[in-house]
C-alpha cells in the first residue's frame, strides 16, 4: 500500500506529510506551552455568599462568617478586615481577636484558630485568670488541639471550671536560673491538658519566682504552634498567642438543594450540627450548590486534595506540574517517534526507491537495453516508431498477465494478448527465462523489426526492457498460425488457391529479408507456427527470435545452429555455416506441409517416414509425388501446377545450399502459378517446363531417380538418427 502511494505521490507526498507532522507538533508544543503558562489554579466551589468578601489579608473567610452585613449569619459569625494595618487582618467581631484562620474542612469539627493575649503575672502574689467565655457562641475551647502552657521559674497553676473544680494543675521550678525549654515537664515549664468542650476556665496561678526569671507566661495554645520562644520568660507582653476554638453551626439552615453534603451533631456543649462536604466536594456546605467538585480535581482517579486554595489530584499522574511535564514528554515522544518512523520509512522508501531503480537499471542492462539503444543510434531513421513501453502499462494491458490473455508459448516464452489504452490490441511477448544468449536474441529481433516494414512480416511496436524478461510488443495478427490451420482438426479451408497466395506471401517476405532490407536478414527460424495469418488470411512472418544479420560482403557466416527440428537445413546443421539458403530450406518445408498436410515430423511413424522433407524428396525421386500429395488438393490443383510445385521443393530441399534456388526466384515461381491457378489453362502434365522446373525435369508419372537424389536420402536418414529430440 505504502509503496503504491509513494509511487503515485513520490517525494511530494511525503514531503507534505513531514510537513503536516512538523505542523501538529508546532501546535502541540503551542498547546502545552499555553496550558503551562496557565494562571495558577485557584479554588473555584464558593466559600463566600455571592458578593461578600470572601479573603482578608491570607484568611479565608467561609461562609457563615462573613465580613459586613449580609455575608455573614449572625452576629457571632461577623468578621471585620482591619485594613488599616501593614496587611490587612481579619478580627472577630463579637472578641476582637485576630483570626488566624476558620476551617470548615476538617471532618470531624470545624475549628476557628484565634489569636488570645498572653497572661503574665511577675509579682509574688495569688493571681485569678478567667477566659473569656464562650457560653451562648458557638465557639468552645478546642481540648484536643490546646494545651495550657505554663513558662516561669517557679509556679504553681490551677485551672478550675465555672463551678470551681479543679480540672488540672502544674507546677514550675528552675535550677538557678537555668531554664530547660524543650519540654514542659516542670523545669521553666509545665502544662496543663484542656479538657474538651470548655467554654470558660479560671487560672488561679501562684508564682514565686525570683531575680531575672520572675514573670511567669501562661497560655492556652494550639499544640502545634508551641516553640520554645513561647516559654521564654523574656516574651513580650503584648505577645499573641494562637488558640484554637471549635465551633458549630448552630441554628444556621442548610440548604436543600443537593445532596454532595451531611451533617451531623457536634460535640460542642450546646446541641449543635455540623455540616461537611462529601468526599471529593469541596467548596462551603452552608451555601446552595457549595459542594462541588473543582475543575483541577475533575478525573482525578485517586481522589482530590487541597493545598492553600490550590486543588490537585491525588497521586503524581494528575498533580498539574507533573501532569504538564507528562503530557509535554508523551507528546514529543509521539511527535519524535512519528517523526522518527516517518524518517524511518523515508529512508526505507528511498532505499526501496533506489533498488528499485537499480534493479530497473540492472534489468535495463540485462535485457540489453544498451546494446539496443547502440544499435538503434546506429539504424537511426528506422525507429522512429518504436515505443519504449513501462513494465505497468504492459502489466495493465495485459491484466497482469492474465492466464486467459495467453495467446501461446513457445520455445522463447509466452505470448500474451494486451488492450493498449488507445484500444489498440497488440501481441506482448514474455521471455521465460533472461540468459544472456536469449538477450542477445532479444536485441536482434529489436533491432531487425525495427529495420523492417513489410506488409508481410509481424510489426514490432515497442519493448520494454525494465522486467527481468524482456518484453516485445507486436501488432495483433488475429487468425493464429499457418501450423495451426495447417494441422488441426476441422473442416478444412485452405484451397490451393490460398496455398499458393499465402506461400507467395510468405515467400515475398523472406525474400524481401534476404535483399531488400539495409542488411540481408537470414530468419534462421522459418517454420509454419512463425507465419500467421490475420482476418484476410494474408500471411505475416513472425519470431525474428534466431534472426542474424549478414553483413553485405559475407555470404556465410559461423554461428551456433538454431532452428527447428523437422525444419533445419542439414548442411546448416553439419557444418553451422548459415546462408540465406537455410531459410530456403526451411521455407521447402513449410510448402511440403501445405501440399500434404502432414506435420514435419510425425513421432508416430516409423524411423524410415519420421522426417516429412525426406518422404517428400523420396516420393518424388520415386515418381510417386501425387501418393504423398493431400487429395483435396489434388482435386484442386492441375497435375501440371503440382509437379511444379513438386519440382520447386525438391530443389529447395537440396542437400547442398547453393543447389537450392533463393527466395526471390521461389517467390516468383509461386507467384507464376498463383496466376495459372486463376488462368487455367491445361490440367495437363507438362515436361517443357523452363525455369526452376528445368533443373530435374521430373515427368508426372515417372521422376528418374538419379544417384545424387539417393545420396540425400541416405544423408537425411543419417541426419535424422543424429537428432535425438525436438527443439
Ligand atoms: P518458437 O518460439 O519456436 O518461435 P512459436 O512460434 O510457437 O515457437 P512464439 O513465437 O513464442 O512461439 O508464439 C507463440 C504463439 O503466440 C504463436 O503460436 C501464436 O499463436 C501466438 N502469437 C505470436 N505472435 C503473435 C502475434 N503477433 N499476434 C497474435 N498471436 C501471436
Ligand atoms: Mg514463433
């Protein structure tokens, strides 16, 4: 597939494909950039009413507090945004104490972190400390999350409820001076454990430190913000301290719009709910619609997180950063993987390409294209016509070689019928097999038909030399061969009439290739399957296949024996010299075959009648020439015109070549009886015959047999044990 698409696209298809790639990965990198430089990711679900003021300096203030009327839900709930200060800081109303933060999130409880005074008592006295109390708010002192921290150097601390029972106590001392910080066990430092649900307490504290180390600090403070400045004697007055407050929603309504929050009872001292969103909402479950699931948690597989106001999915495939840089490395490595294969195949196509036309080069050389464009340059003018066909236009007109496009094989290859696109129909000959010796045949037919126009021999149109098997392209001859006509069964049509035109044709044509053509062409391969007919029965030559040309000077020339058994000249064949008389030879043949109808050579028979030409030349020296003769025939033909016929054959089956006639005299002979034929005069046996007939002189009844002819027919004999097989 790949290959029919470079094929018809080539280099512009692919380059437009690179292109295209080069493009998406522009806009995937564009993409990735973009997401990158992003905004960072806020928190979306609202924590505020629509329209309240929902930070103050780094606090959150989530709905049911709120700053200014209407955003929050009662009093207790208000919020007010010092911005008068250095950065601005959220207080609570109804205390006026900082907000450190108001969390909603926890699952259990919700929890308001303030900021409370320190309590510092320096003079050696009985001191009472009360809270501030929270009864009636919906705040309580947060137990698990505070501890009462006492920091002084001798101490004694008691906490007590409303009702004044003791709820815990500590005590302090110090090793002259010596404070020990990093734990309140006693030594500078003491702690007391708040019990849960608290909302009002009474420190009574009794101190008796002394010198530098008199004060002593107290503090309720959240856990996790205790650090050893806390405890320092040497703290400020006017420190602050976080504690953390639980508190409840109280008599606020939940909104029923959607079912992505619960709410249960709290465990503060009053009867109180909490509400919370459900698992993977986030967002304010005190608004409508509160819950929600934030746009960066949205496919989160493991579970969505918040830090800050930042939501990220749980696990590192969908944190963004990681998510970005993943996507950034799977994108690049998709484009580099397809650029990649793309280069890949780039490379694989080139190679391909280049082999491909390597091996058109290789076939191209093989087939002798060289040779032939040589020869072609040397015969420039005569090839004005001939095509160099491609291996697809060949390979469509033929339907790829379609077994029913097979028009016969022969010992060179098979013929194929084509249907050009112009619709013209043409014979494309196939080699079977490419051996150097066929390619030198192959480049002699090339170049001899494209030296020939004659009527009477087959067209050759084009070649095509990029296949491993050369290619030849023929005009159509549509009436199959002599041989066939000849020798199949059916109702048979070949009069004498036709005999003689399709002979003298025949003749013509070989003659014309014997002298007419530039350089005397000996065919080497005359034979009844090389003479086809068309739709008037008029004869063409065809497979120049064996053809050799004569240089003019050279009568005879050396060369390896090709040809057909049953058609080869014997003195060819003994000797390899080849002469135009060789194709006088076989061309006897051919008329022994039209005047009796038998095959050339018959393997049924015995040895004795095995060769047609030696029966032929035996029958005649035998006076016996009408008994080998086909009867129709003899119907149709004057005893005259055969024992012409008779006599001509004879001669041109001599054994000697330079005994035989040529084919222009043969060809005249035929064609002086071809117009008896049509002028009959006498039926009569006639021994005054001149010309050609001259040479034997045979009577029609009683041929003498002379001692040469008996020579021959020994010599023939011979010549045919020697053959062991057909062509
Ligand atoms: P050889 O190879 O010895 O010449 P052959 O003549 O039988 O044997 P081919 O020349 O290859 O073999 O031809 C094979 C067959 O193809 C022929 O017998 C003929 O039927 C057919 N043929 C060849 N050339 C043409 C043509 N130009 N037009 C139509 N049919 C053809
Ligand atoms: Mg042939």
């Amino acid at each position: 597939m790949l290959s029919i698409i470079q094929k018809a696209f080539g280099t512009m298809f692919y380059n437009m494909f690179q292109l295209i790639i080069i493009a998406l990965f522009m806009l995937v990198h564009q993409l990735l950039m973009a997401a990158s430089s992003l905004p960072p990711m806020t928190a979306d679900p609202p924590i505020a009413k629509p329209g309240c003021q929902d930070i103050c300096g780094n606090v959150s203030i989530p709905y049911p507090f709120g700053i200014g009327e209407d955003c929050y839900h009662s009093l207790p709930y208000a919020v007010t945004c010092n911005t008068s200060l250095l950065s601005p800081k959220p207080f609570l109303s109804k205390f006026n104490y900082e907000v450190v933060e108001i969390s909603l999130e926890n699952m259990y409880t919700h929890t308001l972190i303030v900021n409370t005074p320190l309590q510092r008592t320096c003079s050696v006295q009985d001191v009472n400390i009360t809270s501030i109390d929270l009864r009636g708010t919906p705040y309580w002192f947060f137990g698990d999350s505070n501890a009462f921290i006492v920091g002084g150097c001798g101490s004694s601390t008691l906490l007590l409820d409303r009702s004044n029972k003791a709820l815990g106590g500590c005590t302090t001392a110090c090793d002259k001076g010596h404070i020990i910080t990093n734990n309140c066990t006693g030594r500078g430092c003491c702690s007391i454990d708040v019990p849960s649900s608290l909302d009002f307490y009474r420190l009574n504290v009794f101190n008796f430190g002394k010198g530098e180390y008199n004060c002593t600090n107290i503090m309720l403070i959240n856990k996790t913000a205790i650090v050893n400045k806390v405890v320092d004697p040497s703290l400020s007055e006017f420190a602050v301290i976080p504690t953390v407050l639980q508190w409840a929603s109280g008599n606020i309504a939940v909104p029923s719009d959607d079912r992505n929050r619960y709410c249960y009872p709290a465990e503060g001292p009053l009867e109180n709910f909490n509400c919370y969103c459900k698992y993977g909402y986030y967002g304010n479950p005190y608004l409508p619609y509160g819950c929600q699931v934030p746009r960066e948690c949205k496919g989160c597989k493991r579970g969505c997180s918040k830090d800050g106001n930042l939501y990220h999915c749980i696990g590192i495939d969908r944190d963004p950063n990681t998510q970005r840089i993943i996507w950034f490395i799977i994108g690049s490595s998709i484009i580099g993987l397809m650029l990649c294969t793309g280069n890949m195949s780039c490379i694989y196509l080139c190679i391909k390409r280049r082999k491909h036309m390597k091996l058109k080069e290789k076939f191209f050389h093989q087939n002798g294209g060289f040779l032939l464009k040589q020869r072609l340059t040397l015969n420039q003018g005569n090839n004005d016509s001939t095509k160099i066909f491609t291996t697809q236009e060949l390979r469509e007109a033929t339907n790829n070689y379609s077994k029913n496009n097979i028009l016969g094989r022969g010992g060179f290859g098979t013929v194929y019928k084509g249907n050009l696109p112009n619709n013209q129909v043409v014979a494309i000959k196939k080699s079977v097999v490419s051996d150097q010796s066929q390619v030198e045949q192959f480049i002699n037919e090339v170049v001899i038909l494209t030296q020939i126009n004659h009527r009477n021999v087959v067209k050759l149109l084009g070649c095509c030399l990029e296949t491993e098997v050369p290619l030849l392209v023929y005009e159509y001859v549509s009436n199959g061969t002599l041989f066939d006509h000849i020798h199949n069964d059916g109702p048979r049509w070949l009069s004498w009439e036709h005999c003689l035109r399709i002979s003298t044709e025949a003749a013509n044509a070989i003659a014309y290739l014997h002298s007419a053509a530039s350089m005397p062409i000996i065919h080497r391969d005359i034979k009844s399957s090389n003479i086809l007919l068309d739709d008037n029965f008029t004869a063409k030559i065809a497979d120049f296949g064996v053809s050799r040309l004569v240089p003019i000077d050279q009568d005879q020339v050396t060369t390896l024996v090709q040809g057909t058994f049953g058609y080869l000249d014997p003195e060819y064949f003994l000797t390899s010299h080849l002469s135009e008389k060789s194709d006088v030879y076989s061309f006897g043949v051919v008329l022994v075959e039209l005047l009796t109808k038998r095959k050339p050579i018959s393997w049924e028979t015995g040895l004795e009648d095995r060769n047609l030409a030696m029966q032929f030349i035996s029958s005649i020296k035998s006076n016996q020439l009408f008994d080998i003769l086909e009867p129709q025939l003899m119907k149709e033909a004057s005893q005259e015109e055969l024992i012409t016929i008779g006599n001509l054959v004879d001669q041109c089956l001599s054994v000697k070549g330079e005994d035989r006639p040529s084919m222009k005299d043969i060809a005249k002979e035929l064609e002086g009886l071809m117009k008896k034929s049509k002028h009959p005069g006498s039926n009569q046996c006639n021994n005054g015959n001149n010309g050609l007939l001259s040479v034997h002189k045979h009577s029609c009844v009683q041929p003498s047999q002379d001692q040469n002819t008996s020579r021959q027919i020994n010599f023939e004999k011979e010549l045919i044990m020697e053959m062991s097989s057909p062509r």
